[in-house]
C-alpha cells in the first residue's frame, strides 16, 4: 500500500513524481481551488497527464490561502451505502491500476474481483465503492449512468473552523467529466440507511466544478475526461454540527474523491464516527482473498461511453 505522507516541491524524493497544477477562478457558489498538490508514486504505469494509473492528493489550496494537507487535514471514507438503483453506479479504477505502484485497485485491495465491477450486490458494491473513496487516488471512485444516490462517510467527523459563511469548506468533491448534475446533502446523524441530514441541501450544475489541470482515463470510458474540483463551506448546509458524511445524489456524475478537509485537524475532526452510520456491507470481511473466476464475455466488453 503506498504510504501517505507530504513531499515538499524543493525536495523531490527519487521514489515518486509530484506536480502542481494551478487552477482557474470558478462561479460564484462553490468555493474554487486555486491549486492542487499531487504524487505520482513509485511504479505506477503512467507518469504523464492524461493518467490511467494512481494520482494521490498531497494537498489542495483555496483563495483564502489556506491548504489542506495529507499530513491529517484530508480525510476519506470509512463507508457507503447506496441508496438508489444500484445498477446505476460501480466502483472504478484506472486503465492501468494494478498493484505496481504499491496501491491496488479498489476491488483487489477488500478482496473481490475487478471483473465483477458491476455486481449490484450490496457487500460487493458498497465495499467496492468504500475502497475507492478511502484513499487519496484521484483515479479511483465511481462511474454513475443515470439517476443514483449514495452516501458516504468519512473515517473522521469534521466541525466548521467558522461559524459564519467563508472561503475555507469543509468537503471538496472531484468530478470527471463536470458535465452532470447533483444534489448534495450533509450527513450529522442517523443510520447509514437511514441519515440525520443538515437543513440545506446545495446543487451542483454542469460546468459548476474548476478544472484541475489533471485527466484521467478509467475502466469504463474510451478516452480521458477533465479532472474538476469544488469545495463546501459548512454553512452551505445550514448547520454547526459536526458532519459525518454526505449524500450524493447525481443524473450519472462520476466522482473521483469525496473529502472531508480541515484547517486544524485537531480541532475540527473527530474520529469516534458513530457506529450505527458504518455500513455492515462495506467493511471487509477478515481475512478476505481474491477469489479467481472466469467472467463473460459480454462483461469484459462493456465500455460506456459518455
């Protein structure tokens, strides 16, 4: 497994590639990144934009200065559960992401079969998607086609460092492709099939989202899509409790990184996530091994395209 850590830009280490990309100014409503740092790890199979293999979120930075690191301060899932036509949304991974670079794919890290990507069952699908989402890579989420919902729960609970509105958010979303639309809603209790959601709901439009400067090209497209990014302040959500997770409810957006991101992490996360919002089906089963299979044809060969 790659192992998380901050690279400075002065000091490049021989193992892996970082870049940055510096980003444009977006619409009003969605807090704008203004730069993004990334890691290129040891052994990945592609080292140049567009990526098929792992990119790992190092660090995002906004207007106000502030940056989030990998050090504590970007936070990913520790669950999912999918709420609404499952056959509408996989788990995805890169053209080329096998285990080169230290970090399998999110099937073979939790022990299934990436053949069997689009297998709606829920201990297949929503442990596939909670792998996906529980680490750093910006090659590895979800492909949506059509309506679906799913939630997501971060493996730390994160409190706004504001009280009132600002340009410092608390979650940021990558999407592929910012070409749909979503609804997204603030998890702060509840069930995990059954959320506390905050009193405001905020939308995502086509084009809303800023491009990162990255592309990617994954399992079920035929050729690279835009990278793009947005952040949400608290208060976009209408409330000062902590947040444990969001709903995400899209027409077919493709996510590629759900974060909870803090300014001071030892003030703002909490990591005694409420057992009853883990998902039994998304956790791996100890001791899971990859089984081996022959798959069809017919599966081997879907590739949607959009």
């Amino acid at each position: 497994m790659f192992s998380p850590r901050m690279l400075s830009l002065q000091n490049i280490p021989i193992a892996a590639i970082i870049g940055t990309t510096f980003l444009h100014t977006l619409t009003a409503g969605i807090i704008a990144p203004t730069a993004i740092n990334y890691t290129v790890p040891a052994g990945s199979n592609d080292t140049t934009n567009p990526f098929t293999d792992d990119v790992f979120l190092d660090s995002i930075v906004f207007a106000s200065g502030t940056v989030y690191s990998a050090g504590g301060g970007i936070r990913g899932a520790v669950s999912s559960f999918v709420s609404l036509n499952r056959n509408n949304i996989n788990a995805e991974r890169g053209d080329n992401d096998d285990d080169s670079d230290g970090d399998t794919d999110p099937f073979t890290r939790v022990g299934l079969d990436p053949m069997n990507y689009e297998s709606t069952d829920p201990s297949f699908q929503d442990r596939s998607i909670t792998s996906a989402f529980s680490t750093r890579s910006l090659v590895e989420g979800v492909d949506g086609e059509s309506l679906y919902r799913f939630n997501i729960i971060f493996n730390a609970g994160i409190s706004d460092n504001d009280a009132g509105v600002d340009s410092m958010p608390e979650v940021v979303l990558f999407e592929r492709g910012n070409n749909d639309t979503t609804t997204v809603k603030a998890i702060i209790g509840g069930t995990y099939n059954a959320p506390v959601y905050a009193p405001l709901s905020t939308t995502i439009n086509s084009g809303n989202l800023t491009y990162t400067g990255l592309d990617i090209d994954t399992y079920e497209i035929g050729s690279a899509q835009s990278l793009n990014a947005g952040g949400f302040d608290a208060n976009d959500f209408g409330t000062t409790s902590t947040i444990w997770g969001l709903e995400i409810e899209s027409n077919g957006g493709d996510f590629y990184g759900v974060f909870a991101v803090a300014e001071d992490p030892s003030t703002q996360l909490d990591s005694n996530v409420p057992q009853a919002l883990i998902n039994p089906d998304a956790v791996p089963e100890p001791h899971t091994s990859m089984f081996i299979g022959i798959t069809s044809l017919c599966l081997l060969c879907r590739r949607s395209r959009k």
